[in-house]
C-alpha cells in the first residue's frame, strides 16, 4: 500500500538506500546527497511530501519502522546509527529534502530573471 501511494520515497528507500548502499557511501547523509544530485527535482520534491505524509500520520514508531523497512525496502537502522526514533530521522531527511527545493527554486527564478 504505502509503496504504491508513495513512490518518490519508496524510489530513494528502496533504491538508493539499499542492502549495499554503504559499501558505496560513507553514512545515511551521503546517500541521502547523492540522491538529491542523482534525481530530477520534482522526484525529489514529492519523495519529501511523502515523508511529511507519514510524519502527519498517528503512526507510532513501532508502525513507522515496519513500513520504512518492510512497505519501502529501507535497508537502514537509524537507531542504530544514533538518531532517537525514526521520525527523527525522517525529519532530518525532509529537511534536506526541503532545501534542495529551495535551491532549485532560485535557479529556476534567476533563469527566468535573465530571461
């Protein structure tokens, strides 16, 4: 269900954060930039609308997990990796989400100002 209503977070859990992400990136923050440079940013824009859907939702943190890991294929523990719950996690990756949107914003204003 959650994988079908959410597919711009299913496409950066299920594929960028993966069973061998971190033989290619150094920390969740590294695969979290590459997916930002890696996808278009409107995939990126909507993969953070669906992080504030499930934030919204009464999910409790038990819930949540199961569906980042089983629902959305998320092969990352971020309790184990020091974050206090998972939507403390989730927070963090929206806010990183949010920012390459804002940049990508001003790009396109400039670009349409020198127009």
């Amino acid at each position: 269900m959650f994988r079908d209503d959410m597919q711009s977070l299913f496409q950066l859990c299920g594929a960028y954060f993966h069973q061998d992400a971190f033989l290619d990136h150094p920390n969740a923050d590294a695969i979290i930039q590459f997916y930002v440079e890696s996808e278009r940013a409107e995939a990126v824009r909507r993969a953070s609308l669906d992080i504030e859907k499930l934030l919204s939702s009464p999910l409790d943190e038990i819930e949540l997990r199961r569906i980042l890991v089983s629902d959305l294929l998320c092969h990352y523990d971020a309790c184990a990796d020091g974050w206090s719950t998972y939507r403390a996690w989730l927070e963090h990756v929206k806010a990183i989400l949010e920012r390459r949107a804002i940049e990508e914003r001003a790009i396109e204003d400039t670009q349409r100002a020198i127009e």
